[in-house]
C-alpha cells in the first residue's frame, strides 16, 4: 500500500493564497519563493527580546520600540511596522536582500497606524535579527544603500548576542587585509557572492548563514526546501501507517500559524512530521 501524494496540491493550494494562480507544474523556485515570503512577513511566534545598548538609549525617543518588544514577546503581527516592500512585492523572493543575506529586518517607527494594518512610515527604522524563537535589536538606522550592508550593525550584533554571529574558528584573514567595505559587501550581495566578516582580526559568516548564487537566503534553502523534498521521499518510500490498510492513505502539507510546515497524514488528520519554523 502507498501514500496518495497530495502535497504538490496542497503547495500550490498555499502559495496561491498568497500569490494568485500559478503555473502548472508547480516549479521549486515557486515554492523557495513562497517560503521567502512568509519567512521575511514574520510568522507569529513567542519570542525572546534582546535589546541593544544602542537601542535602549533611543526607546524614550521611539516608542514604537517597546510596542514591537512587546508584540514580538506575545507572538503577535508585527508585519504593520514593515516596509510596504517588504509586505507587497509578495512573489519577489528579492524584495529585502539584508533579510536573504543577514536575517535582519527593518521596521518603520511611527507611532500611529496610518491603515489598519500598517504604521507611519519612517526615515529612521529599527533594524533587528529575528530567529524563529528570540530577536536581537541591534540599532535604528536612517534610510540609505549601504546602511544594509552596515557592518557596525554586525559589531552590534557581536556585542549583543554574539552567538548569533558564527565565528570562522581558526581561521585567520590574510595579513594587512581589514575585510570587505559596506559598500563592497553591497556588490558582493548583489551578485549573489558568499564572503566572511572580519571583526577586530575574526572571521565570521553572515547572522543568515548569507545568499547563494541565486541571491535567495541560503538557510531557507538548507533549512526549508531541501528538508521539505527530503521528508517527503523518505515518506514516501516508507508508505502508510498500517492502521490505514483499506483505506486511502493521503500524504498532505499544512502550514501551521507559528510559520511550521507540517506533513499530514490527511486520512486520519494526524500530522506526522514537523519542519523547522520559517526563519
């Protein structure tokens, strides 16, 4: 006995929901875009804060802060204070390349909704590292091209949460080098080039484990789409539970509010694997 696949049908059922129809077959791009999507929009999940020293000393200046702090704690939408591109621009897996490469976003600080689902836009924004289970606010920056490339951002990050930077260990950069200049790493992303961050005589790869040569952000692709073709071979080859002999064994996909993919047995509504949550 073997699965009846569903899963392409229901990845298509949930990258249209967002995106609008699709083209048939249902490509991998399509579906890494999609995952990009709903990565950078921010799934709602409890998170634990952290909050630079930079950032501390602009909270009474920036109300908004604290507002995202708590948001962010409680699980809840933090999408409003995102920029309209970042919201927008749903199917173009390129609409924040800081985000791909380093993890980090950027959040508008106006202290008042202009729409019920979008805050006063800003020059100034918030820029923080969101993982799937803690954030780091690291500064507030001004708008400009090679503010996201700003490696003092990573200096920040360093100090901060230091984990959240991924030493090269042992490596040791090349004699009179002093790294890459913001506006070099800016090209460097551009082209969809891996690099490391030198920091005080360190090497370190990008917070977001950087892009590929297609500009998407690598981790989605190790931690989202790979596993995601992975499990559903493997469940494949393994076929059904013997509790569903004589009926129809529906191997499906759904995508759970925190921002987990899930694998479903849909015969029995039972899930059977969890993935990593969209990050």
């Amino acid at each position: 006995m073997q699965w009846i696949d569903e899963t392409g049908a229901d990845l298509r059922n949930l990258i249209e929901r967002d995106f609008g129809p699709q083209p048939d077959p249902l490509t991998s791009i399509a579906v890494l875009d999609w995952m990009h999507y709903r990565a950078r929009i921010i799934p709602r999940r409890r998170r634990t804060v952290m909050v630079s020293r930079e950032v501390t000393a602009l909270m009474a200046t920036y109300p908004a802060i604290e507002q995202l702090k708590t948001e962010l704690e409680r699980g809840r939408n933090v999408s409003p204070w995102l920029s309209d591109r970042v919201r927008n621009r749903k199917a173009d897996a390129f609409a924040d390349l800081m985000f791909n490469d380093w993890q980090i976003s950027h959040f508008h600080l106006g202290s008042h909704f202009v729409a019920p689902d979008k805050v006063e836009r800003t020059d100034d924004r918030l820029f923080a590292l969101i993982k799937a289970d803690h954030a780091v606010f690291l500064d507030v920056k001004g708008h400009g091209r090679e503010t996201y490339t700003a490696q003092e951002v990573l200096r920040v990050l360093l100090r901060t949460s230091p984990e959240d930077l991924p030493e090269w260990k042992g490596a040791i950069p090349q004699r009179g080098s002093s790294g890459w200049s913001d506006a070099e790493l800016l090209e460097l992303r551009q082209a969809g080039v891996s690099y490391s961050i030198q920091i005080d005589g360190r090497l370190f790869s990008p917070p977001g484990l950087g892009v590929s040569t297609s500009k998407h952000a690598g981790r989605i692709v190790v931690r989202q789409l790979n596993p995601l073709s992975k499990a559903i071979r493997s469940l494949m080859r393994r076929g059904p539970p013997q509790q569903l002999i004589g009926l129809p064994a529906r191997l499906g996909i759904r995508l759970r509010g925190d921002g987990c993919l899930l694998l479903q047995d849909k015969t029995r509504a039972v899930d059977l694997l969890e993935l990593l949550p969209f990050e």
